[in-house]
C-alpha cells in the first residue's frame, strides 16, 4: 500500500491552509525527513517534512490550492517495490477530514477556559489535548466517556486530583447541555434547551425554566469573571456622524460590490485610533500588561441563544470594502454557528453595537482578557451647539469600558479623542 | 496547668480519631485527642487486629493439622488456648503503646477520659473531659471531631451476659475453648469467630437472619462461601433466627425458627454479631443541633454535623463500619477544615471489605445485583483459583475472583473474591477504581507470574471473553 502524506495541522488551531509550493515532483526519492512541500497559514508559512522514505507516487493536490483540510491526502509515497498500479484506489480511501476541536467564545489567546459552546467530537484515538498544546488530564474512564458522547474534554473542568478530569466531570458537562455534535461539523451555536414549566414554590410566581446551554455557561462565567475582577471605567463621548453618514453615502453610491454600514466605518475608525494611541490595546496579565501590535477589533453579534464575537484582524490595515465583506461574512457564518474557533478568539479589543435598537447610551461588560469595549449608541439628530451657534446635528454617543490595571484614565481619554476625530472627520481615516 | 485551647479536639483515639489526630497534627493545627479507655480504639485493641491474630492461629492449626497435603508428618499437634489469647493480647499491647508514641512524636496532647460537649459556641466549642465521674479537664477547641466509635449490637431477649453469651469481646479471650458454638449473624465478625472456633475444632452453628451468609457481598461469593463453611462443618441456617436463649449452668439452649418451624439447639457458648450501634449518648449532644438517626450522628460529605464546628467520622457517623473508612473520614475531615486543596469526600463506593473468615472474602465496589439494579448493563469475568498456578502449589485451588464491568463504558464497577489470601488482592482492584481505569489498563497491566494476583487479570479478560487460563 502507498503511503498516505496528509495535510498536516500546523497549530492546533489550524483546520486547513494553502498548499503553497511542491519541492518534489512525482517519480523523486524521498528520504525521511526531506521537504517535500511548503504550506501556508494565516499566520505562518511552514515546511513540510517526509516521515518515511520512498519514491513519490502522485502529488493529489496542485500548488496553491487554498482551503486544503487537515488530513486530506495530499500526496500518495511508493514504498520499495510497489509501482504506479498501487496507486489506485489509494486515495479514495484517504481519511476524512478531522474535526477541529472547539474552544471557548472570544478568548483573545487560544486558553480554553471554559465549555465551548456546543461540543465537536475529537478526533477519535488522538491523545487529547489543549488547544495550546497543553495535554488534558482526564482519567481512563472520562476519556472512554467523553469518546462515547462525542464530547472534547478540553472544554471540560477536571475536579480530581490536580484538576484531573474524573468521571463525574464528565457526566456533569453531558448532564450541562454541553451538546454532543453528531457530525464534525462546527456548531458554535446553543444546542436547543428544552423549556420546562415548573410550579414555584412558596410565593414565587409560576415560571418557565430553560437549562443552560454550554454558550449560556461561557456568557455567565466570563461575564461574572468580568464584573467581579475587572474594575472597569467607564469614559463617555458624543460624536457628530453626519460627516460619517456622507461618506458613507457617497462610498456606497459608487458600487454594488459593497454596502457600507455604520458599524464598518466604527470598526476602522476604532482600528486606525488604537493604532493612533498603541497604549489603548492592551491586556492585563497578573504580572504585566500585554500591548498588542495588532488592532483586532471582536465584533459582538447577537445569535439564537447568546452571542459571539467574530474578529476582524488588522482592521486598521484593511479598506473599509474589505472589512464590510468580512464582517458580513463572518455575522452569517456566526448565525449559521459555522464560526471556526480562530474566527473568533484573539481579538484585542471588542465593540459593541445596539444602536440599531435606539439605545441612546449605554455601558458594555469588558471581555476579558481584553482591556476594553466601546459601546455604541443610536445616530440621532440632538441640538448641539457647534462654534457658539445651536444647530441640528446627528450624534452618536458611545461609551467606552476600561480595564483600569491595562488602561489608564488619560490613556482611555486619548482613545476616545482620537476616535471621536476619526468619526466626525472620516476622511482622515485614509491618512 | 496543661494548655487546654485547641485548634481541633478529637473525642476518641480508634482509627478514625488516631489518624485524624495525626493528620492535624502535620497542618500544623495545635490538636488535643481524648480517648476514655485505650489508644487505637476498638480496631486494634478488641477487634480488626487481635482476631487476625487469632486467625493466623488457627489457620496454622487448620496447615498443621493437615500436614499430610503438603507431604509433612506434624503428629502432637494441639492447642494452648491460653497462649493463643495472650499473644492475640500481646500484639494489640504492642500496637496500643505504638499509636502512644506516634501521637507523642507528632505533638498531639493526649487526655485520659471520656469527652462530652460542654456548650461554647462556633470557632469556641467547650468540651468537659470526666474520669470516673469527676471532670479532669475543661477545654476549648475550634473544631471538635466526634469518633467515639460503636459497640455491638444487642437484641431483646439474646442480651450477652459476658459468660454464656458473649460479644466480640468476650470471644476474643475465651478461657477454655467451647466444644459448641452458636453464632448468631453471619457478617464479618460472626464469620470470623466461626471460622477461628471450628478450624480450632468447635462445633459451629450460624444463624443469619437473611437469606445468606455474608449478605453484603455478591450473591456469587456467598454461595460459593457458604459451600466452603460447609465443607468445613460450619453448620448455617439462613432465613432464620434466635428467639430465645435458655441460659443453663455451662451451657445456652437456643431456640431457633425458620420456615415457621422452631427447633432447639443446645450449645457451650453464643457469640452475638448482629451489627453494631454507634457510641452516642454522654457526648452532651443533648442542646446542640447535632442530629442523631437510628443511633448514628448525622454528617454531610464533610463530616460535618448540623451543629457548626462540630464533627463526626467513623462508626459514630454510620455505615460501612470499617476502620479504613473511619481513617480516611477523618483525614478528609481535617484536611478540609484546614482548607487543604484538593480534598474530595468519600466516595464509599470505593471503599473495599475484607473477612479474614477461611476462606477469606474481600470486594470492592458494586455487587452485579447492585449494578443491574442502578441500571447498568454488565460484562461479568470470573476465574477460579483451579485456574492459577500459584493457587494449586499454595494448596488452595478453591476460589474465585468475579469482575463487574459496564458494558458500555468499561467501568470497572464491582470486584468480588473468595479464596486464599484475597484480601490483600482486593487493593490492586481498588486503585484501579480509584484512577477509574477501564478493562483495557487491566488487560494492559503486565501480572507477575506466578501470582495469585494473575487472577485478577483473567477474570478481565474473562468479562470479555479473552481469559487465557480457563
């Protein structure tokens, strides 16, 4: 039988990746340990190395094929004595395609910390471990368990010895509505929680009582983690957006490949001022603050169950066309639950958007371990006073939320100043 | 004036209060432990060790006298009852002044007397120490952790008199060996004296008033046990019971009834072993909150009572009433008082229980009735001693050793054994559960050959239709 070469995972991450460049071609020796072929990532480009020797048989996959699936065959390797004819039906029988595993919502770094909502299986056999590469701890018996459910056990709190994940772990998160994927498809999105109509005891008034879903459970922990650890600040400014809305007006009119929305200009603006004042994009450690030299801005969108926050990486270096589609794409991918675990974990730096429901002005919950979130408001037309003179204008206010051991005061304020600037002078978002 | 405040108080010195008092003693806790008759409890000083003692006699007894199996002539063997007790005696002296000496090197303050509570209130509870009737000492302890330990159970009418009919106590230094016994329950302790008794020649006859002997192990086992007890010449009466004991001036006539029928039987001695009731009353339980049920003070996973601060562990706080439970009770109970990480309640499902009866008996975890009737779909192994080699060349190819497992997950939920030294087997079986390994870390464990613990690995195997030797 030839050898399988398979797309390999780059990062634990990593679900596929352009096949860059072939350095062999079919008929060339191999020896183990040889480069056979260089794959690309978002992140990375990295050699690929032959584990076993041999004579190339077929090249399955052509240079700069994008979106290969880890694990796909990519190449099929003769063995000493087989020729081309072993070559047939090699392929077919390539592996499917494993299953990414899952991980928490809007986690900036790639920790796990919590039940991702909705489970992916993992892949079977494969030693368990982290996202980060750390192995999972679990007894023989949870990992049988776990198997069997369909259920990752890096999402799963270990409560025995050194945080061991024990059988009752297990059953807890199954009996948690942490719900078992039946195909290796993502679902990122809230398994179904069945309602149940209780009597209430006492003086309680009847009520319907809907189990947490695994999304519920990450919302509650991270948010109460938030509130209760963070000492948040809070720095409100208005923003006159009818130069904005021009703008957009004016962009928009001038093709059908795009339709800018107010929320994209947002998303830029807050890219370009945090890379205008670098010291706002920051994250408390324990022992440091994390300055990030990206501006990833997570991008809270509101889906059955809950909500996600899918990021738009760099959104300082991407034209307002690119972040439009992306942020489209990524919103119908986050409701459809087929956000992938890189799509939305890492940003650096969150907004929140309820203007569209009129709200005039409010205070969002840092998601940590991110050091802010602006808070966006309703456009709406206010008096304002502009060079002495009261006039109309369209106002947007927003408010932002500080991680005050990451972001000082002054720090906050100059962000603040310099988005308001952006905003009511848009142009200059191209500087 | 001695100190009399302490972090933690433990009112009693057996294996529950001894262990606990140690283990506060390493966190550093300032630990007093007060015990109103012997150090080491009733385990080591009237129970678990001076009858293995007993029964290494007479299990030499039972080799000696059957010298001609292993090609031996051993002609002039007999017994020197005296003898037998006073080394039984002696080791429980020498474990006795050992528990002395640990608690001394560990700094616990020791009290002589009896502990009752004597009001205070949370983090400043007062507990009187009586000697005779007089209070010797008034303390004040943070914490206080009853373990004042159980006694044995007596039933109207059967009321053990110390010379006809006895307790544990009593069996364990008999004067002259009874030509006759009736040992009313077959638990751990009436099998155990029936066996010492009839393997040192008594007549033995159990009543159990279930419908076998050994009722809390396999249905399996205890067939299997009660077909050995037979063999031996115990006699056993199952689904039935003593109603009466006609006290003669040597000798006890017993009526016994069973299928409506009563029959009469006349014996040298009564052994009463059905259960025991915990040590409840004189504590000054009385105005606190501490709740008591059917003789047992009432805990949580904690061992905590409903009274703030105060405790309880061992056979005080009920079932199973084994010193290792009551061991690792109270280590649980002071590690969490001293917020030590990681601390898990007990988990009785992993506690194992061993009868040093011939055969010896010992399990761990569920029964298969058990795990049928909590809805498990088993795989059940089995391996009999006739299979091992060790077994045969030991002499002892009568035995089994019975697995449990889940059929789905491979759980390993129950493991059940009967045969020659099977109670220090059952360990490996235990940290196996422990750890919650399935069938395929036990098939994968290498057994040394040639063991009686290769067993162990066949009836794994056996469960899943791989054993090699059978």
């Amino acid at each position: 039988m030839p050898v399988k070469i398979l797309m390999p995972a780059l990062s634990p991450t990593m679900t596929e990746g352009t096949l860059a460049k072939w350095m062999v071609a079919e008929g060339d020796e191999v020896g183990s340990g040889d480069v056979i072929a260089e794959i690309e990532t978002d992140k990375a480009t990295m050699e690929v190395e032959a584990v076993e020797e041999g004579r190339v048989g077929k090249l399955l996959v052509a240079e700069g094929t994008e979106g290969v699936k880890v694990n796909d065959t990519i190449a099929l390797l003769l063995e000493d004595g087989e020729d081309e004819s072993a070559l047939e039906g090699a392929a077919d029988s390539a592996p499917a395609p494993a299953a990414e595993k899952p991980a928490p919502a809007a986690a900036p770094d790639d920790k796990p910390a919590t039940p991702a909502p909705g489970a992916k299986p993992a892949p079977a056999a494969a030693p368990v471990a982290k996202a980060d590469g750390d192995r999972v701890f679990a007894s023989p018996l949870a990992r049988r368990m776990a198997e069997q459910a369909g259920l990752d056990l890096s999402g799963v709190k270990g409560s025995g010895p050194n945080g061991r994940i024990v059988k009752a772990d297990v059953e807890a998160a199954l009996a948690g509505g942490v719900a078992p994927a039946a195909s290796a498809a993502p679902a990122p999105a809230a398994s179904p929680a069945p309602k149940a109509t209780a009597s209430a005891e006492g003086f309680e008034p009847d009520f319907d009582f809907e189990p947490a879903s695994g999304m519920r459970k990450v919302i509650a922990q991270r948010l109460t983690e938030s509130k209760q650890t963070v000492p948040h600040f809070y720095l409100t400014v208005d923003c006159q957006i009818d130069n904005l809305l021009a703008l957009r007006k004016d962009l928009n009119s001038r093709s059908d490949e795009y339709k800018l929305s107010v929320n994209d200009l947002i998303i830029k603006a807050s890219g370009v001022a945090l890379r205008k004042v670098p010291a706002a994009n920051a994250s408390w450690t324990g022992d440091g603050v994390k300055l990030y030299r990206s501006a990833d801005i997570s991008v809270a969108v509101a889906i059955e169950g809950g909500l996600i926050t899918p990021v738009i990486r760099n959104a300082a270096g991407k034209g307002l066309e690119t972040i439009s589609n992306e942020m489209k794409e990524l919103a119908a991918k986050a409701r459809d639950g087929k956000l992938q675990p890189e799509e939305y974990q890492g940003g650096t730096f969150s907004i929140s958007n309820l203007g569209m429901f009129g709200v005039k002005q409010f205070d969002a919950v840092i998601n940590p371990p991110q050091g802010a979130i602006l808070a966006v408001g309703a456009g709406e037309q206010r008096p304002v006073v502009n060079d002495g003179a009261l006039g109309i204008a369209t106002v947007m206010s927003v408010t932002l939320s500080v991680d005050h051991r990451a972001v000082d005061g002054a720090v906050g304020a100059e962000f603040l100043a310099a988005f308001k600037k952006l905003i009511e002078d848009p142009m200059t978002m191209l500087l | 004036m001695a100190d009399t405040n302490f972090d933690v108080i433990i009112v009693g010195g057996g294996p529950g209060g001894y262990v606990a008092a140690i283990r506060a003693a390493q966190l550093g806790m300032k630990t007093a432990l007060v015990e109103r008759e012997h150090l080491g409890g009733i385990c080591l000083n009237w129970g678990c060790i001076p009858t293995k003692a007993l029964l290494r006699t007479s299990e030499i007894y039972h080799y000696a006298t059957h010298g001609n199996a292993f090609g031996l002539k051993i002609e002039g063997v007999s017994v020197d009852l005296p003898a037998v007790v006073k080394r039984s005696r002696g080791i429980a002296k020498q474990l006795n002044s050992g528990v002395g000496h640990l608690l001394k090197k560990n700094k616990v303050t020791v009290f002589d007397g009896a502990g009752k509570l004597n009001g205070g209130s949370a983090g400043a509870r007062k507990l009187k120490v009586e000697k005779d009737g007089k209070s010797v000492a008034e303390l004040t302890g943070k914490h206080i952790i009853l373990a004042t330990g159980a006694r044995a159970r007596v039933l109207p009418g059967l009321e053990p008199d110390g010379k006809l009919v006895w307790t544990y106590k009593e069996a364990m230094v008999p004067e002259a060996m009874p030509k006759s016994l009736l040992v009313v329950g077959s638990g751990a302790i009436g099998m155990e004296f029936a066996s010492f008794y009839s393997d040192l020649g008594a007549d033995v006859t159990v009543v159990e008033v279930l419908d076998r002997v050994l009722p809390v192990e396999d249905e399996e086992i205890s067939a299997f046990a009660h077909k050995q007890f037979e063999k031996q010449g115990i006699k056993i009466h199952t689904k039935a019971k003593v109603s009466e004991l006609k006290r003669g001036k040597d000798n006890v006539t017993a009526t016994i009834e069973a299928d409506g029928k009563k029959t009469s039987l006349t014996v040298d001695r009564v052994i009463l072993a059905v259960g025991i009731v915990g040590n409840v009353e004189d504590l000054g339980l009385e105005g606190t909150k501490v709740e008591v049920d059917r003789a047992h003070v009432v805990i949580d996973k904690w061992a905590q009572t409903k009274e703030p601060g105060v405790y309880a562990i061992g056979d005080l706080a009920g079932p199973p009433w084994l010193a290792h439970k009551a061991s690792h009770e109270g280590v649980i109970c002071i590690e969490k008082i001293a917020g030590v990480k990681d601390v898990h309640p007990l988990d009785t499902g992993n506690i194992p229980g061993c009868t040093y009866c011939r055969p010896q008996v010992a399990s761990v975890g569920m029964t298969e009735a058990a795990a049928k009737k909590a809805g498990h779909k088993v795989k059940v192994g089995r391996f009999p001693f006739i299979g091992n080699g060790k077994a045969i060349a030991l002499g002892e190819p009568e035995g089994m050793i019975k697995t449990v497992f889940d059929e789905k997950t491979g759980e390993l939920l129950g493991a059940h054994m009967v045969g020659a030294e099977v109670t220090e087997l059952i360990q490996g079986y235990g940290i196996a559960r422990t750890l919650e390994t399935t069938e395929a870390e036990l098939m994968h464990t290498v057994f040394a050959h040639p063991t009686l613990s290769e067993m162990m690995h066949e009836s794994v195997l056996d469960a899943y239709g791989r054993a090699i030797h059978f």
